[in-house]
C-alpha cells in the first residue's frame, strides 16, 4: 500500500524547497535558453543535498536514500511547479539519482562514473537516437567491432542532451547487426577518447541544447563495456519503462497544478467552472495512474501498460491545460516573460521524449488486443534487478 501520508511529506518537503529556494532565481532563466549561470544552479544543488533532497532513489547500500518509487514521484510533482524543473545540471543525474542503466556499472565503473555522479561531479549523456533511427530503433547504424581487447565504434549520433558539455557518454551501438535488438551493446565512452568529435548544437524551442555526437574509428578497451554485448536495448528499454512512471508524468502533474493556481491567482472571472471542473477530475485521474504504475513498479509487478497509460495521460493533460492558459491570459500569456509560454515550450517536447507519446499509444492499443510481451521476456533479470534497486 501507499501510505498516503508519506507522499504528502515529501511532496510538502519539496514543495518547501521549490517555492524557498527556486522560485526565486526563476526570473534569471534566459528567455531561450534552459539553463542557469553556473553559481546558481550549484547554490541550489548545495541546498537540495543539505536538505536531504539528493540521491532520493539511489538503493540505502550505494550511499542513497533508497526511496520508493512512489515517493520520489511525490517529490517531482513538487519540482514540476517551478520553470525551473530542467534546468540543465538537474537534468540526468544532476540530482544525485544517476541514470539507473548505471547500476548495471562493475565495482571499477561504479568508482569511476556511478559515484562521481551522485556526488554531482560528472554530467553524463544518454546516446541512443540517429539522424535515421529515433522511435524506431531498429534503424540503428552505430557499429562497434571487436578489436584486440576492446572494440572500435563508428556512427553519428543525434539531438542528444547535455551532448556537447557532458564528460561521459553512454552509447549504443550494434555488435551484431544479424541478431537486431538482440545485438545491441551499451558502451561507456569518456569525453577526449580519440575518435569521439563533438559536433553541431542542435537548438530547440524549448532551449535545450542538444548534441550531435560522432565517433571514427574510435577505440575503447573492455573495461568500457556496460552490461554484456547484445544486453544494450534490454538495458535501455527497462530503464525508459521506469522513465516513464517517474520523469515525465510528475513533472505534467505539477506543471498542471501550478498552470491552474497562477490562472486562479490572475484570472480568476476567466476561469470556466466546467473546464476547470473536467480538468480536476483528469488530474486525479492521471494522479491514479501514475500512483499505480509506481507501486506496481515497486510490487515487481509487470508495469508497462500503467507507465505507457501514465505518459499519454500526464503530458496529454499539460499540454491541454498550457493552451487553454495560453487562450485565457492573451498576450499576457504570449509575452516571452510568461510563465505559460514558458511552462509550455517545455512540455512540447515531452511527447517526442522517452518513447513518443504516438507509440505508447500504439503501444497500449495492441496490448489490448494481444497483450503485452512480458517484461521478463525483454530481460531475464529485469524484475531481479528493480528489487534491488528499491
Ligand atoms: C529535447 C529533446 C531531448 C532529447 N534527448 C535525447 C537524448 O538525451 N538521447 C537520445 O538518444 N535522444 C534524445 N532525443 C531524441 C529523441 O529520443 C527522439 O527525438 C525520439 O526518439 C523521436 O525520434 P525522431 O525525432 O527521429 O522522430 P521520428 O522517429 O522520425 O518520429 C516522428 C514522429 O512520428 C511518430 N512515429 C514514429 N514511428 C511511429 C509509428 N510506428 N507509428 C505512429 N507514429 C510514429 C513519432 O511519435 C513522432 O511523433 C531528444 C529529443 C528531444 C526533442
């Protein structure tokens, strides 16, 4: 069961430290771009470890503070009611919850990327989309090809986050392209190896600034391999499956939450009962969802239909909510200074993120009709593995 209570500890908590300590450096946020000066983000990652609002998720054994699954969605419904959610730094293990494909890290890896990350001492970056494979992986080009003992990498990567300014890379790359997604190897590639050429910056509407990466004939020793060869596409399924309850959905949730507060707060005779009355009962919809799919996550229990249901739920719901604030403020809510205008360049790349939300749709239809094919039968060790973690 979920205790109720808990949940409104940390979502209080985190509320707290969002309105005290982020909600004041949000007029500093560049109008185009999602990042804050240095000093700042680190003044406010300083406070968050004080307060003990870092390394939430990371398992009580690894120097975390092992929380459940539905808590930390708790605390990031609380952090989805500042502009500030994803400011890069906060973004991918910036809070001291590193990517959790990492905890597949050996002993050695785990000194050298694993640990440096919660302390917030390494950015690292996520490397799986191509110019021609992005929801659909299977027009993945990236190769690495056994040499010695290690292996040389060559392909381009794209639109990856914190790309160009990370100092580690994970990448994936095919080490048998007969055998599909069966052949995919996930590869940890430091900052400087020779063949690893930062490319282009890909701007966006939302101001992220994402990486074209490319690597030629780029050579890395065994010790860089994460996982086994041919385990890459599991590893990064299960991880996007968790994604998928905890990333994006608290974050709508909050978003949504603070989207109707400042429209009551500056509209309040533009507000429409009905809508705001259809509105609510969708939130405590999505809110359901998401609560369940996190501790079917924790229960073990196969949870890809309620994380496919929860994002297509959660975002659908911002986005709705965004452009009806947007209608109802007018030009207030067009200015660049907005928060609405803000909050929504945001969220518009939410559905294209994490497993587009086109495919999870798809995904859940086909479920209803076929079924899911089990989690365990994409990894043997998948549901083992969430055990431990939690
Ligand atoms: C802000 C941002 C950050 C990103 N960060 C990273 C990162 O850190 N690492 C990384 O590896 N990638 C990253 N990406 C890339 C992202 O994962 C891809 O954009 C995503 O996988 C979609 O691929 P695509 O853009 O090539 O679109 P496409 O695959 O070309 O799809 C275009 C549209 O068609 C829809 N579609 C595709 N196939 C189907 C289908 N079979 N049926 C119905 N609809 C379909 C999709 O839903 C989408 O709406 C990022 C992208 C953005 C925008």
């Amino acid at each position: 069961m979920i205790d109720r209570t808990e949940v409104e500890f940390w979502r209080e908590k985190m509320q707290n430290f969002v309105e005290k300590e982020m909600w004041p450096y949000e007029p500093l946020l560049p109008r185009f771009e999602n990042t804050l000066p240095v000093k700042v983000t680190n003044n406010i990652i300083g406070k968050m470890k004080e307060q003990g609002l870092w390394s939430l998720t990371v398992p009580k054994k690894l120097g975390g503070q092992g929380l459940s699954t539905p808590l930390y969605c708790a605390v990031r419904e609380a952090l989805g009611r500042t502009v500030l959610w994803g400011i890069t730094g906060l973004h991918l293990g910036g809070s001291g919850d590193p990517l959790m494909i990492l905890y597949h890290c050996n002993d050695e890896q785990k000194e050298r990327y694993l640990f440096p990350l919660m302390r917030g001492d390494l950015l690292v970056s996520f490397a799986q989309t191509e110019p021609g494979a992005g929801a659909d992986q299977a027009g993945m080009k990236t190769r690495a090809v056994r040499k010695g003992s290690g292996w040389v990498l060559n392909g381009h990567k794209t639109l990856i986050t914190q790309g160009t300014v990370s100092d580690f890379v994970i990448v994936f790359a095919s080490t048998d392209p007969e055998k599909g997604r069966k052949g995919v190897t996930c590869f940890l590639v430091d900052k400087g190896t020779p063949g690893f050429i930062i490319g282009d910056t890909i701007e966006t509407m939302g101001g992220d600034r994402l990486g074209d990466l490319h690597f030629k004939d780029c050579y890395v020793p065994d010790s860089q391999l994460l996982g086994m060869p041919g385990d890459g596409f599991r590893m990064a399924q299960n991880w996007f499956i968790g994604n998928r309850i905890t990333l994006q959905p608290p974050i709508c949730l909050g978003i949504v939450d603070r989207t109707i507060e400042e429209l009551l707060r500056v509209f309040p005779n533009e507000v429409d009962d009905r809508w705001l009355g259809q509105i609510q009962a969708e939130y405590q919809r999505a809110r359901l969802l998401m609560y369940d799919a996190a501790y079917k996550f924790d229960q073990l229990e196969d949870p890809q239909y309620e994380a496919s249901l929860s994002k297509v739920a959660t975002v659908g719901l911002a986005m709705k909510v965004l452009r009806r604030a947007l209608e109802i403020s007018g030009s207030h809510g067009y200015a660049v200074d907005s928060m609405f205008q803000r909050y929504y360049r945001d969220v518009r790349r939410l559905p294209i993120t994490e497993g587009s939300m086109e495919t999870q749709k798809m995904v859940t239809s086909r479920a209803l009709i076929r079924g899911f094919s089990p989690v365990d039968s994409l990894s043997p060790n998948y549901l083992g593995e969430v055990g431990e973690y939690v």
